[in-house]
C-alpha cells in the first residue's frame, strides 16, 4: 500500500521535530517522492549523515510502502 506526503512529513517531524519538511509526489502514484529536509540538527554533519537520518526516521519504510524518495537536506537559512 503506498504512502502518503502526510504520513511521510510526520514520521520525519516525530524524529527531527525541528525540521521543516516539503515533500512533492513526483509521479502521482504515491510510490515517487520528493522531499526537502532543513533542520538545525544537520549542522555539521556530512550530506550521507543528514540523509541517514531521515532514512531513519523513515523507519524502514524505503523500498516498501515507500518505493523512492528524492531526498535533499539541509541547514535552514536564517
């Protein structure tokens, strides 16, 4: 069953509760998506971190009920 851009924001906001979190479904399928991910608690941390950590809180969701995710993270701009 695929999953939906609410379920997916809400399972990255439950792991990094400051991230501002944009997701789009790239083919209207609800399997292809693409998110932006900015959060403080990337500061510091290599691209392959940040992005493990929204695998993380993804919770094993990626090539199940998620079929692909075009991520992008980053620290906000303030």
């Amino acid at each position: 069953m695929p999953m939906d851009a609410a379920e997916i924001e809400r399972l990255i906001k439950a792991h990094i509760p400051d991230a501002e979190v944009s997701i789009r479904d790239l083919a209207g399928d609800g399997d292809h998506y693409a998110a932006t991910v900015l959060s403080e608690s990337f500061r510091g941390k290599s691209r392959v971190q940040q992005h493990q950590l929204v695998y993380q809180a993804l919770k094993g969701q990626m090539g199940g009920a998620l079929h692909a995710l075009a991520l992008q993270t980053g620290v906000p701009e303030h």
